[in-house]
C-alpha cells in the first residue's frame, strides 16, 4: 500500500469521528430552569403569658452571720475551778448559766478585808459624831469669844467630812470586791452556742485572755448582695409614729435556702430586716440584711427544720411588691433585645416588649405583649420577620 491510500484511509477515518460527536452533541437534551419555588412553613409550639397582678420574687445570695456573737474572756485573774458540761464545742447555754469557775479564795479573803475597813470607817465617823456633839457644847459656852470664821474648825465639820469621805471610799471597795468575787464566775450573758472553748480545768486566766466564742440562738442574720435596681421592689421595715408611739412595720417575706445541703423544696422562713447602707466592694451590689429566727431550730415550732450554720452560703428569695397590671411570661421566651416572637395569622412577628422586671423564672411585661397572643415558644434557627409559621397538626 502506497502512501496515497494510507493518507486517504486517514482523513476517512477523521471525518467519521467528526460526523459521530456532532451527532452526540445534537441529540443530548436540554435541562431547563424551573422558576416556581414551593415556601414550607415553620413547625412552632406557643404560648400565652398572664395579665394580671403578681409578686415578683428577687433572687439574692447571702452568707449566714450571728445576730449576737461574744469572745468569752475573763475580768478577773485566777486559777479554773470548774468548767459546765454544756460549755464545749456543739452545746447550748442559757441566759446567765454559770460556764466556768474561777478559784475564788483570794478574792473572799480580800472582800472579808474590805468589810472590816469598812466597818473601822464607820465606828470612826462614828466617833467623830461624838466629838463634834462635844465641840458644840463646849462652843455654846464660848459664843462671842471664838470668831465665825473658826466656826467651822471649833465644830470639827472638816473632821466630819473627813471620816464620811473615808466611809464612801470604804463602802466603793467593798462594792468592788464583791464585784471582783461573783466575776470569778463566768456567766453566758445570753442564751448561745457554743461554737469554741479555749480554757480548761487548772488553766491560769487573766483579763481579756479568749476562754470561748459564744454566738445567740434567737436570731441570726444572711447578708445578700443584690441589685441596685430591685430595691425598689423590696419592702424594708419601717417605724411609723401613731399617738407619739412608734410602730413596726414588718419588712418583706424571705425564703432561705442552702441548696448544697438542703433537699429539694426545704427551707427556712426570714424577714428583711433592712438595708445596709455601703456597697459591695468588688460587686457593687446593694447589700439587704435577711433576719432568720431561732435558726438552729431550738423551739417547737421549728421542730423538723434544717440548722443554719454560721459561715454558710445561701440561696435567698425575697417576695417583692406586687406589680399590677403587667403580663407575666416564661423568662426563657424573651429573646434579645428584650422582643419575643408573635405567631400572628401564620406569620412571625418580632415585637419589642417594655420588662419591668424579671426574676429567675418569669419575665413582667408592662407594654408590647397581650395576654391573648400566641408567644412562640420554639427555638428557630432562622429568625426573619414575616417567616411563615404553622402550629402541630395543620396541614402545609
């Protein structure tokens, strides 16, 4: 085969290729555009909120302190005689309850002095009197003799002055030593726990040397922290004047909590007793003292009731005024920038509402909210003004 076939055989062969792909190319269909879109509808659940007047609670956290707290210290010197079996760690003590005993024999031997310098005083004034019943006497005789001005001298009145000065200072440090003497006994000065004791049997005490710390059981307070903004909402005791007599008036309602320990549902009942008047350091918050009667749970009404312990972090929930006229929502359906989401004839509405005030569960709302509209209570992942919304059970 020459060359001239070969090359004739080639451009055949190239022509066929070219007739076969435009072939393709023609037949291959056509996609086209479709421009109907079909728009689903949100699936949402809502609710409603509540018109009405409602007490809002405010949410605080506190530390628990004594109302009464004492350093137990001696105002005598002394060797310990005797210490009551209630004065340790843990026990409980009544008002005036002798706790410890101080050796008192120096302090007997010393009154037992101070009585008979007493005593010496009194016969000595005594003694005077009758001197100056004798100088008087002898003056009568002598009148117009003796100058007015040795009136004074002639009678003895210095003398006089003298040993009843001398009786008072007597009697003043008899009073002392009998002071000094029932001081060996130390006493609770109120009814109190015993939270520690540092003295023991055969220790040696002086003034001022700490012998236990004692805390009252009437009362103890829980100083929270909260917002400047809520004080308003918080009813703190007042005085008010009502035929030249004052009157209290009760503060608000507390509720105190110590979650960590307490069950579910458990908690003690406190009064807002008032408002600290400084800041919070580091916080800035308003600092409201809540008072908690017999904490430890001593009385009979308080039978069954958790202790409070000093030091203990709390919750607090402080009942507020009522707020009137305002619709009450769920706390977790108000969305950014103080809107909540309208399902309104199927579609999304984003209404800016007016809160008054929140707490840890509900939001109250004064203007942007009725009552009769349905609040969107689902989470959407597109928020767009107008979206089309549908409620379980409609169709699409």
């Amino acid at each position: 085969m020459n060359w001239k076939s070969t090359v004739v055989i080639c451009l055949a062969i190239l022509l066929l290729a070219v007739l076969v792909v435009s072939g393709i190319f023609m037949t291959e269909p056509t996609a086209q555009r479709s421009s109907a879109t079909k728009r689903t509808a949100m699936l949402v659940e809502v609710t409603r909120g509540e018109q009405g007047s409602f007490s809002p609670r405010i949410v605080a956290t506190g530390t628990v302190r004594p109302e009464q707290e004492i350093l137990l210290s001696p105002r005598v010197s002394g060797q310990v005689l005797a210490i009551a079996d209630r004065f340790t760690p843990g026990g409980y003590v009544a008002e005036g309850e002798v706790l410890l005993q101080i050796d008192p024999a120096d302090y007997e031997t010393l009154l037992l002095q101070r009585r008979s310098e007493l005593h010496q005083a009194e016969a000595e004034l005594e003694m005077e009197v009758g001197r100056q019943e004798q100088a008087r006497r002898e003056y009568e005789g002598l009148k117009g003799t003796i100058s007015d001005r040795y009136k004074t001298l002639v009678l003895r009145e210095p003398q006089i002055q003298a040993a009843e000065a001398t009786v008072e200072a007597a009697a003043a440090a008899v009073r002392q030593a009998e002071l000094d003497l029932e001081r060996t006994r130390i006493r609770a000065p109120f009814a109190a726990h015993v939270l520690s004791r540092d003295a023991h049997v055969g220790s040696q005490v002086t003034p001022g040397l700490l012998l236990g710390r004692l805390v009252g059981i009437d009362a103890y307070w829980v100083e929270t922290t909260v917002p400047m903004s809520s004080l308003r909402w918080i009813d703190f005791p007042e005085v008010s004047s009502g035929g030249g007599s004052g009157q209290n008036v009760a503060g608000a309602a507390a509720q105190v909590r110590n979650r960590s320990a307490w069950p579910e549902g458990v908690f003690r009942q406190g009064q807002v007793d008032s408002l600290i008047g400084a800041l919070e350091d580091e916080t800035r918050l308003a600092r409201v003292l809540v008072t908690v009667a017999d904490p430890l749970a001593q009385l009979p009404q308080s039978a069954g009731q958790p202790p409070l312990m000093v030091g203990a972090f709390v919750e607090v929930r402080i009942e507020g005024q009522p707020i009137e006229n305002t619709v009450r929502l769920q706390r977790n359906y108000l969305r950014q920038n103080n809107t909540v989401w309208i399902m309104q004839d199927g579609l999304l509405q984003i209404r800016p509402v007016e809160v008054v005030f929140s707490d840890d569960e509900y939001v109250y709302i004064a203007s942007g909210l009725e009552a009769t509209e349905d609040v969107v209570t689902t989470n959407l992942a597109t928020v767009v003004e107008g979206s089309s919304l549908r409620l379980g059970g409609e169709a699409q």
